[in-house]
C-alpha cells in the first residue's frame, strides 16, 4: 500500500497548536491538519474550469499547502440562512468562478487493516449557495464517533453552474463538476488513509 509520511511539523495559528500531516499519494503530496483527533485535509482541487465550460480534472495536487482562505463559488448571503445556521465571516473565503475543491476529514488513527466507510457529503443550498467547507457543517465530532471518513465536496452553484445550456455552454455544470469530484474518490480516497 503507498506510504504515509508524517512531518515533525508544528504551526501556531491563534495561540493553539495544530500538527501538519503530509499524505503521500498517487495524485502528490497532500497537507492535512491533525487536531482534536481528526485529519482535516482542506481545499483539495480536483478539477479546474474556465467560466461556462466542462470541469478537467486534474492529473496531480497543485499545491501542498494547506490554504489560509476557503475557495468558494460566487454568490449571495442568505439573511435568512445565517439566522438558521448563524452567520458566515466573508473575510474566511476566498471567492473563485473554479471552485473544484474537497476537503477529506478522517480520524487520525485507525486499525492498520481496518478500511473505513467513506462518507460523500454534497452541500445543499438550492445549487445557489453554501460550499464543503462551512464551518457550520464540520465533520470532525461525526467522524470520531463513527470512525468513518467524510468528503466535502465544492462545485460551482447558480449561474456559474447551472445557467441552461445552448450548442456553446453545456448546462448543469455543477453537476459535472460532482460527478468529476466523484471520479477523483474513487481514484485517490485509499491513498488517504495510511
């Protein structure tokens, strides 16, 4: 199986600790954030866009870091959303027409044998707003309690990705920007738990 090479690393971010973990696969070197027991590797693109196209997905990880700022795909804050759920800082996204991102959230030891069940958790929000990463919907105490592994999935929402089609612009390119964060799963998602 492909190895798992751990980094002596530590950050300070906001006076508390966190661990860096690096994940060695197939697709290349993947941060992660170790804290509270649980792997947090954040904003993982797995398919790039320019505006009204198909998504491509992506032979290898672009970045090892891990990102100060959520990608996340335009659009507008709902008042009543954040009354629901409570309101989101704009300051910790970073808005992106391309928004092909994943975050994987697993706990940090398990059996060496053991394969966990993978969770796909695709945001709701109308196709119009929201993304993998709200703060609102963080995985981490689901995953301790279970011992499963949840996958966040961002694509893009409201006229970025689904504005009708014509003979020029496919139509329902959220939905394909799904379906190429599903294919990136079921390629690289074992790489990710040794």
């Amino acid at each position: 199986m492909l190895s798992l090479s751990e980094r002596a690393l530590q950050t300070t971010v906001k006076n508390q600790t966190i661990h860096l973990h690096t994940f060695d696969t197939p697709f290349g070197k993947i941060q992660a954030l170790k804290e509270n027991g649980v792997l947090k590797a954040a904003s993982i693109r797995y398919a790039r866009s320019e505006r009204f196209k198909m998504p491509v997905p992506l032979p290898y990880a672009e970045t090892e870091s891990v990102p100060d700022k959520t990608p996340v795909c335009p659009q507008n804050i709902s008042p009543l959303l954040e009354r629901l759920i409570g309101s989101t800082d704009p300051e910790k996204f970073e808005v992106n027409e391309s928004p092909q991102f994943l975050t994987v959230t697993r706990p940090e030891t398990f059996s060496e044998n053991e394969k966990l069940p993978v969770v796909v958790w695709i945001h709701g929000g109308s196709y119009e707003i929201g993304c993998g990463d709200l703060p609102t919907s963080d995985p981490a105490a689901w995953v301790k309690e279970q011992n499963i592994i949840v996958v966040s999935v961002s694509y893009r929402l409201g006229l970025f990705g689904f504005l009708g089609g014509d003979e020029r612009r496919p139509a329902n390119l959220g939905l394909f920007d799904i379906i190429e964060a599903l294919k990136w799963i079921r390629n690289y998602i074992t790489s990710l738990w040794r």
